[in-house]
C-alpha cells in the first residue's frame, strides 16, 4: 500500500498541475483572440 504522506503528496501536485495547466488554456485561447483583433 502507499504511505499516506506520499499519497497526499502525489493528490496535491497532480491537482496543482491541472489547475495550472487550465489556467495556461485559458491563456492560450485569450492570446490569439487578442493578436487576431489587434492585427484585424
């Protein structure tokens, strides 16, 4: 079985990485929306 500790551990970086990886979509799709009005 896996330690507690190590288990926590994998929980908080695994859902640190999704929001982070989220909040990096977000981005990308509110970037070109704004190079291609600018550039429009």
């Amino acid at each position: 079985m896996v330690p507690l500790k190590v288990a926590i551990v994998a929980a908080f970086l695994f859902y640190r990485y999704k929001f982070l990886s989220r909040v990096e979509d977000k981005n990308l799709y509110r970037l070109p929306k704004r190079t291609r009005t600018s550039s429009n």
